[in-house]
C-alpha cells in the first residue's frame, strides 16, 4: 500500500468514526456497541469499491435507514433499502 493510499485509508476511517459518533447522539436509546456493528456491517458492503470519497456518509446514510426501519417493525433487507 502506497504511503497515499494508507493515508486515504486514514482518513476513511477517522471520517467512519465520526459518522459512528453522530450516530450515537441521533440514537442515544441505541447501545454504542449495536450502532458499531451496524456500522461495520455496512462498512463491508463497501470493500473494494474503486470510490472511497463517499463511503462514511453512505454508511451512515444506510445505518440510519436500518435504525429507522427497525423502530417502525419494518424490514431491514439491503436491497429494499437500496432501491427507495
């Protein structure tokens, strides 16, 4: 890995910590270990994917979908989120 790309990489993770963060005070009925594992959760849907300018928000855009789903008795599969 080039010294760019760990530092990217860095970033990536330092930006998913935040948006880990803003999830817990959104949510503070959630534990912080529930709101960590839907966030690596979602965080694996994204490996290997060639843009990586835009994953922390979109994590936190699909735990939040998950979250919201799962307060109002609904479904929480990936692919029915994904096409609203």
């Amino acid at each position: 890995m080039r010294t760019d790309d760990r530092q990217n990489a860095d970033d990536e993770d330092i930006a998913v910590e935040h948006a880990a963060e803003r999830l817990a005070g959104r949510y503070p009925d959630v534990p912080r270990e529930r709101i960590d594992e839907l966030v690596e959760k979602h965080r694996v849907e994204f490996d290997g994917a060639p843009v990586r300018d835009f994953v922390p928000v979109l994590i936190e855009h699909d735990v939040k979908q998950e979250l919201n789903a799962s307060r109002q008795g609904g479904t929480t599969g990936q692919q029915e989120e994904r096409s609203r």
